[in-house]
C-alpha cells in the first residue's frame, strides 16, 4: 500500500525499475532509492472576491536530501494529485545528480485551474501555500521554483511570505524570482535556451547545418517559446508549435518573433492566424528535423514513438515519453537521436543552482557568465551520457538515468543508514 499512484508515479516507477534492473541493485536497496522521503499535504483556504471561501490542496514532496536541499518547482494546475508531484521529484533527483548539482530533487503544486482566479486570489493562494510550507522548508532544506501554472510574480510572493515570516528577506529561498528581487539574468530563458543548445549540438553531430534545419515545437510557454526563439535564433526554421488553444504551421517557417509578441500580449497563441490553423493532434508526427514535446507528460506512447518523423527528439516537458514509447524509440535508434528530458530541459534547474548560489553570496553575474557556465555543464553531462550509451549499448535515456541513480545511490551508501 502506498499514498502514491496514478499513471505519472507509475511511470516513474517503471523508469526506475529499468535502471535498476540494468545497474543490478539489489531489490532491499530499490524503496529506499524510490520512495520521496517526506511527502506533506496541505489545506490551502482564501477568501473570494465574491466573498466566499475556498480551500484548495497543496502538496510538496521532497524526494531525498542526501547531497543538500531539494529542488524543485511548483505547479499551479487542475490536473495535480500528490502521485504527479512525487514522480516529478524523482526525476529531478536524477536530474540533478546527472548534471552535478548539490541537490535532491523536489516538486509541489495546487490543484488549482489559474484561470479560474482573479490576480488577488492567485496572490492569496500563493502566500496561504508558503505560509502553510514553513516549517517544512528553508534556503537549507527546500528550494521552490516557478513550474506550469506559476511564475516570477508568485516566486516573489513566495519569497516575501518566507522572509515576512524570519523577521528579514531571504532571496534564497526560492529562485525563478524577478531580478529585482534577487533573481538572476538568464533564468526566465534557462530551459528552452538549454533545449536549443542540445538540439543544435546534435544537429552539428548529425552535419545538419541549422541553417537548412526544420523544427517542431508542441507546447508555447516558458519552455517552448523560448526553446522556438532560440532555434530561430540559430537560423532553423520553425515550422509548427502548438499550445493549449490550437496549433499553427507553415512550411516556409512560422514568424517566430512576431508570433512571440502575440503570445506575450495575448497570452496564447490564438488568434495569430486564421489561414496557419491545424490540428493540434498532427504536430508531433510533422516531418521536422528537430521535434521539441514542451507541455504535458505522457505526450508520446508507444504509437506516437512509431509515428515520429524527426531527427532529434528533444524533450522540453518533463516525462514526455512513456516507457512502451521507449521500447519503440529503443529500435528506432538509427533514426532518431533522443534527448532525454532529464539532461534535456535541465538547464532550468541548472540556472536556478546559480540564482540560489548568487543569492548567497551576494554577488551576482552578468548574463554572458550565466549562459556560459550553463553551457558548460550542458555539454558536459551530454558527453558522459553518449559515452555511456556508447560503452554499454544502451538508449540515451538509459545512460543518462543510470549516471544519476549511481551517483544517488553513492551518496547514501557512503552517509550510511541512520540507526
């Protein structure tokens, strides 16, 4: 019996059985390297505008603190159980150890549509959430993050309730926060700037030459957006992205500073262009060269796997891809170059590292210094991942999952097991 289920934890659990399958971990070692640590549920009540009260759940899991705090975002979306939350924090945990960072993986969220409440409502929400969280975490402990749902201005609210509450400001405490509230330059762009990067490293290693590179974008927000402008950026032609509200696609390639612009001021991709519509259903299996998956989870199984007409399949979201689509991708090897989101879209937590390490210190970095530093441990944990794979014939994702698992798993063997 166990608090977590649905078909996200599920996932999650299977990826991990994989990995320690191929790693030969002993089965009296696999819960503890599985199982989150502390998982808290909270009641989160607020006052309407209408004057009623509402409560909404709030969940926070922290997956392990063996190599220093957790990390992670918080996620402000109807669709979040306490199942979702946990799975997350576990890929993190492997995230962060695949790419060298202090840090055990962490996740939380509201189920909440944002949609559905007023700006003062989201205000009261996010403050009643960290006030609610206190006890259970600390610039030493847990740090927060933006995710689906949430953004700099909730960071901050975030920020302000904790150091309202110490009697002083800790910037600290979470990251993703505006930069005049001690953020850092380049964290807004971090993730999709770090898709990009890969993408176009691997399209140098295929000789694809950017410039006469097609993309796919499915997914328009902070990732995905940004992940668009930078492929742009590079001279690769976008061709299709998609959000929420529908999907655009053009053969020539999409006007992606325009469509940026819309999206800011709109806030979707809606209504940029009547003659441009398609169907969203048919974005993923486009013939492209780069296919970036940057919204939800489980977005390609195993039929999808077998529909892809990509080159580079580099994933934004997190768990974008289940487990009987790896299978498939597995014999399509040849084919398609997997970016596994794990090191994939891991420049978000990468930047975040160094937002909480400037925070700190209290000495902060120009954007150039940012991007660079990123990019080195990027290029970095890519190599170790495809000299892996290579040395033990095994997927990307296998390679990349096995490098953090092991370093996990080193770390509470050498701690040892508290009497």
């Amino acid at each position: 019996m166990s608090v977590y289920s649905g078909a996200v934890f599920d996932m999650a659990a299977r990826q991990f059985a994989v990995i320690a399958d191929h790693l030969a971990i002993p089965h009296d070692e696999r819960d503890r390297l599985l199982l989150p640590k502390r998982a808290i549920t909270v009641s989160c009540p607020i006052h309407r505008d209408d004057g009623t009260i509402a409560v909404f759940e709030g969940y926070r899991v922290q997956h392990h603190l063996t190599m220093g705090p957790t990390k992670g975002g918080t996620r402000f979306a109807p669709s979040v159980d306490i199942g979702e939350v946990a799975a997350l924090a576990i890929w993190m945990s492997w995230k962060c150890a695949l790419v060298g960072l202090p840090y055990g993986g962490a996740k939380g969220g509201i189920r909440v549509d944002p949609a559905s409440i007023s700006k003062r409502e989201l205000e009261g929400l996010s403050r009643r959430y960290m006030q609610e969280m206190i006890p259970f975490v600390g610039p030493h402990t847990d740090v927060m993050a933006p995710d689906m749902g949430t953004n700099e201005q909730v960071m901050a609210w975030f920020m302000d309730t904790y150091s309202m509450y110490q009697g002083r400001t800790v910037t600290e405490i979470v990251t993703g926060k505006p930069v005049s509230s001690g953020g850092t330059l380049g964290r807004r762009e971090a993730t999709g700037r770090g898709v990009a990067y890969l993408a176009k490293r691997v399209l140098g290693d295929l000789q694809i030459a950017p410039t006469t590179a097609t993309a796919v974008v499915q997914g328009f927000g902070n990732v995905g957006s940004h992940a668009a402008a930078e492929l742009h950026r590079f001279g690769v032609k976008v061709i299709a992205v998609s959000d929420h509200t529908g999907a655009l696609h053009s053969a020539a390639g999409l006007d992606i500073p325009a469509l940026l612009r819309h999206a800011a001021a709109h806030g979707s991709i809606a209504g940029f262009s009547r003659e441009l519509q398609c169907d969203p259903a048919e974005v993923l299996t486009l013939p492209c060269d780069v296919l970036v998956p940057a919204a939800m989870e489980r977005v390609i199984d195993a039929d999808m796997a077998a529909k892809l007409q990509c080159r580079v399949l580099a994933e934004g979201a997190n768990g974008p891809t289940t487990p009987d689509a790896d299978l498939v991708l597995a014999q399509r090897r040849d084919q398609i170059f997997v970016l596994p989101d794990i090191l994939c879209n891991s420049g978000g937590v990468v930047v975040s590292y160094f937002e909480w390490v400037q925070d700190l210190q209290q000495l902060f970095w120009e954007e150039e210094e940012v991007t660079r530093r990123e990019y080195h441990i990027l290029d970095r944990a890519f190599d170790q991942m495809v000299a892996r794979a290579r040395k033990d014939g095994i997927s990307h994702r296998t390679a990349a999952m096995a490098i953090g698992v092991e370093k996990v798993r080193a770390a509470k063997q050498t701690r040892g097991l508290f009497p």
